[in-house]
C-alpha cells in the first residue's frame, strides 16, 4: 500500500493474500497441465501456451498503462477545471489532504447513472471520474466525500495492480481456450495421420483444461474483488470519520440504479469492477449465484462492515 493516511486492513489484507496465493497454485497446476498434455500425445503445447501468454502479458500491460484512458473513454467522460466544477474538486481536495496523496486528474460523465470510479497504475497517474447522476443525487457534501474516499482508497491500495496481476491467469486461460476451439474448427481434426489425430487431442484437451482454469480464476478474481470494495468501503470511513454518510450515500445509490432501465445498465456493465456500486441490484446479504459472481458485495454486508466502522470509532471517542 502507498504511504498515505489511509488506515490499513489486516483482515481484509490476509484475504486479498489468501487469494493472490490460490491464483498462483492454479497458475502453476495450469503449467503443469500444460506440460503433461504434450507429454501424453507426442506433441508441442508449449508454443500454443507461449503464444497465449505473450499474448496475455500485452493486453495485461496495455490494461495496466492505460487503465484511466481505456475507463474514461468506456465512461464516455471528460476531464473538467476547477471552475467547471468547484464543489467537485473542493471535495477531492479536502479528501486528498485527508490521505496525504496527490491529487488525481478529475473528470465527469453525463447520465443518470449514480456512480464513480477511479483508476490509475499509481497516485501520480490517476484519475477519479465522478457522474452527474451522482453529483445530483447526493446533495449533501459528506455523502459525496465518502464517495470519494472510498475511490481514492483503490489508488492508494494499488487496486490496478492487484487486479492486473490476478486477472492475468484468466486472460491466458481465455485466449487458449479460443486458439484450441478455432484450431479444432479450422482444420485440428481434418487428415487421417497420426500428427493430425495428435493435434486434434492437444487442441481438446488444451480445452478442457483452460475452461476449468479460466472458471477457477474467474471466481477468485470476483472474491478477491469483492474484498477490495469491502477495505475501500472501511479505509475510506475511517478516513473521513463518517461511516454513516458513506452507509447513506450506498442506500441512495443503490436505490436510484434499481430504477435505471435494464437497457442502460447493461450498457454500463463493462465498468463494474470500476464502479463505486454495480450496474445491478445487490441488496440482499445470503449467498446466491448473482452475490457469487458479482464484482461488489451485498448492499448488506457492506452496510454491516460500515456499523462495525462506526462501533470502531465510538470506542476510539
């Protein structure tokens, strides 16, 4: 984590390390499967995976340099001055002086869509993009404070970097699973030799084996996402001592995106794992298939971190 004000998360750390660790055994069982396939059929799967991970290793550090382009493009977003927005950036300034960091570019997007989002592969290099749907719907300054906090957080965590690094097993997993499937479709089967036959098998097992790690990998990376939102939502609390106005400001949020058309939530989705709240309905706190597969928490277990960030602080008082 950078050196800055923001209160560190044990707990929530040793998770976060818990499952970078679990992607590290799955890359390595992904090799060894990979070396054990072209042991069993006589064949090279090494340069098939070769290709896959430099392939993997571009998109990672396109994604890693250009994050905050790639997002405020997606977000359909402009950077504005401190006179198009003065109650915007007075706001980061005062957060900003809070954590003892620099101060990110600052940019809006205009819809109705309540959210915000930072990036960024360092604090230097950031930028925090907030929308007029936001803007609008939280009137009250502290609210929109915990906001912010809250996104500042993933910046001082470094949260680009973890995530980059996690996501880089899946990246592999996915492109290997469609250079097997359109070398299979395009010609993996055709011939009667046995270099045809054993190519066939490679492609089919290189398979089967990428869907299975692609799938572990994905649901890792959605828990280890899920983590992260859960120690921004309490590092940012703890640094504006205000966990009430970020509780109020989840509820209003998460209210107003239930009442967006399911049409422009689905155009938002590509920024989820950016967003403060999904573009979807996360209120209940049990397991479901929609909880597993989210990049947020419940909208309840995050207001239940958020009352034991308020008890932390009344017994500090």
């Amino acid at each position: 984590m950078a050196r800055t004000r923001y209160a560190p998360d044990r707990g929530l750390t040793a998770r976060m390390t818990a499952t970078m660790f679990l992607l590290g055994l799955v890359f390595v069982a992904f090799v060894a499967a990979i070396i054990g396939i072209g042991a069993a059929y006589h064949a090279s799967s090494a340069g098939i995976a070769l290709i896959a991970i430099v392939l993997a290793g571009g998109f990672a550090i396109g994604s890693f340099f250009y994050s905050d382009k790639i997002a405020l493009r997606t977000a359909g977003a402009v950077e504005v001055t401190r006179e198009q927005a003065p109650r915007l950036h007075g706001i980061v300034d005062r957060v900003c002086a809070l954590a003892d960091m620099p101060k990110p570019r600052v940019a809006i997007a205009r819809t109705d869509l309540p959210n915000a989002f930072a990036t960024g592969r360092n604090a230097d290099k950031a930028v925090l993009c907030v929308t007029t749907g936001l803007m609008s719907k939280l009137e009250n300054d502290a609210e929109l404070e915990g906001v912010i906090a809250h996104e500042m957080s993933h910046v001082a965590h470094k949260d680009v970097q973890v995530m980059t690094i996690a996501s880089f097993l899946a990246i592999v997993a996915a492109l290997l699973i469609r250079i097997a499937f359109y070398g299979e479709l395009f010609g993996g089967g055709r011939g009667r030799g046995n270099n045809n036959q054993n190519a066939a098998l490679v492609m089919l097992a290189l398979m089967a084996v990428s869907i299975v790690v692609y799938a572990v990998s994905f649901l890792l990376i959605r828990l280890l996402s899920r983590y992260r939102e859960l120690a921004a939502d309490r590092s940012g609390a703890l640094l504006t001592g205000q966990p009430s106005a970020l509780k109020a400001a989840l509820i209003k949020v998460t209210g107003e995106i239930g009442k967006i058309p399911s049409r422009d939530l689905r155009t938002a989705e590509p920024l989820n794992a950016f967003f403060f709240a999904p573009a979807m309905s996360l209120r209940g706190g049990g397991p479901s298939l929609s909880s597993v597969f989210s990049t947020h928490p419940s909208l309840q277990r995050r207001l239940d971190e958020l009352d034991k960030v308020q008890r932390q602080l009344n017994q500090a008082g």
